[in-house]
C-alpha cells in the first residue's frame, strides 16, 4: 500500500472503510458495548474533570466510561456520531481524523481504538497519529539525573496523554489465525444477517458476524481472497449481505515505530486480544 498517492488513498478509503461503515453501523453498534480493559484503565484513572476527545468514536461506547471527565467525540461516519451523541452530555460531530476541527494543544487526553488501521498508507498512518498527538497539552518533561550524571526526561503527571489501538498482525491463536509473515494489508467481511429471513426488524446482538479474514487480496483493485474458518460456508443466504472492510495489521514495533515517526513519546504499550496499543505523549519542546 505504500506507493498509493494522496488523492488515490482517500478515494479507496472513502469505498472499502467509510462508506461500509456507513451501511453496517446500526448492526456495527450492536455489538460494540462492552468497553476494553486497558481502554477502561486509562479513562478511569483520567483526573476529575479532565476534558478530551475520542477520535474515531463509533458508537460511542466509551463516551460513559468515567462519568467524571468530558470527552468530544468525533466519527467520519454521519450514522455512527448520530448514534454516539445520544450519550449526553458528552458531544459527538462528524469529523475526519486527518482534518480535526478540535484547537490544538488544548485536550488533557485523547483515545482512538481500532481506527488508524484503516489508513491505507504509512504516511497516512503516521499523520493521524500526528493529528492525535497535537490535539494534547505540550508535554513539559521532568529533567532527572542519575547517579551517574547521565540525564533522562519523564513525562509530567499533567501532560496530555493518548491512547490508541490497532489490530495486530500476530492472531495466531486467535479464530482469524494470522501471524507473522502473513500479509499485512487485508480486506476483512462484515455479514449481517437477518434472524428471519428478509425481516426489517433489527438484529439481535451480534447477529453481525465477521465471517471470514482475508489471507490475499488485491487492494488495488479492491478484490479479494477469503477464506472461511472451519465448517463455515462464504456463501451468503438470501438474509445476508456481506461487505469489505479495509486493515493494516500492525506488527510487533510498528506502531511504536509510527508514533515515533509522528513527534510522540510512548510511555507504556502492549498487546492486548490481537492489537497492540500504546499510551503516547508529544514531544518535549525545547
């Protein structure tokens, strides 16, 4: 994916990220409620009244999370930010990520979960870490000298701080049963599928199920190659629509690699059910 162009990347996305999200999100939603530990952690542990956003909110789910702290939610999806804004009395708004309304340098944190691997490049990649990371309140490193003489810096306990997820690459033990070595760009299915037939009545939770993980694909021509788990059949039923999803599986590093690459500092990260994730901070200023 990397020698997609600017222009090129907006358009694929447009197709194979936001305008699937834009067709599933009702039945997106119903199977996003239950908040992530380490997400939970980190907004738990936010201090009383802090104020930041969630950039890439879906649903919302995590908008309720502490009810001590405020967060501005934004989504390219117009469905999901509707469906997010019902969390009062937290704000939803439809935004890009690479093109936030929000003034920088003005957020005590900031969280996206499961979003920057729907960037179809690096550069791109990289540049939404960077427009998370300028959103935060400019990191005011302690200086610490060691007994030695040799100086280190540490992040100050009121630095704007974020978190963000990504899937892994490393699924081995997982239903999808990536690993390294395998292709890190892929396309993954989303079926929904009605309980009766051709039924309008909304479905049950998590009736949306992901079917199958692509192991090749084109993405140049947005073609794919899946491949079932075992037992399941890619065909669907005539109650079943089924609809592509763009992702970059980040290997072992890499996202500690981008937020290097974005002027951020990772403090603490880790691998949590097949993603990574890492808590970052901006750059010392000089």
């Amino acid at each position: 994916m990397s020698s997609r162009d600017g222009s090129t990347a907006v358009t694929y996305e447009d197709e194979h990220v936001h305008h699937v999200y834009e067709q599933i999100a009702s039945h997106f939603s119903s199977t996003r409620y239950k908040p992530w530990p380490i997400v939970e952690r980190f907004l738990q542990g936010l201090p009383d009244g802090a104020v930041g956003v969630d950039v890439g909110c879906g649903n919302g789910k995590y908008l309720t999370v502490n009810p001590k702290v405020f967060i501005l939610a934004s989504d390219r999806s117009q469905a999901l930010t509707k469906i997010a804004a019902q969390h009062q009395p937290h704000a939803a708004l439809i935004a890009d990520n690479l093109s936030l309304p929000h003034p920088p340098s003005s957020f005590d944190f900031a969280i996206s979960i499961a979003v920057i691997h729907h960037l179809s490049t690096p550069a791109r990649r990289v540049e939404a870490i960077k427009s998370v990371l300028e959103l935060l309140k400019p990191n005011r490193a302690l200086k610490q000298e060691s007994p030695n003489g040799s100086v280190s810096q540490s992040p100050d306990s009121s630095d704007g701080r974020a978190l963000i997820y990504v899937w892994a690459l490393e699924q081995k033990n997982s239903r999808r049963g990536w690993d390294e070595g395998m292709a890190q760009d892929v396309m993954v299915p989303w079926v929904t599928k009605s309980s009766r037939g051709t039924s309008s009545k909304p479905l049950k939770r998590n009736s949306a199920v992901e079917h199958s993980e692509t192991r090749q694909s084109d993405l140049s021509k947005g073609s794919v190659t899946a491949q079932s788990r075992k037992g399941e059949s890619l065909t669907p039923s005539d109650s079943s629509q089924t609809f592509y999803r763009y992702y970059h599986l980040y290997r072992a590093g890499e996202l500690e690699q981008d937020v290097s690459d974005a002027g951020g500092t990772v403090i603490e990260s880790g691998y949590e059910k097949d993603n990574w994730w890492a808590i970052i901070v901006r750059n010392s200023e000089p």
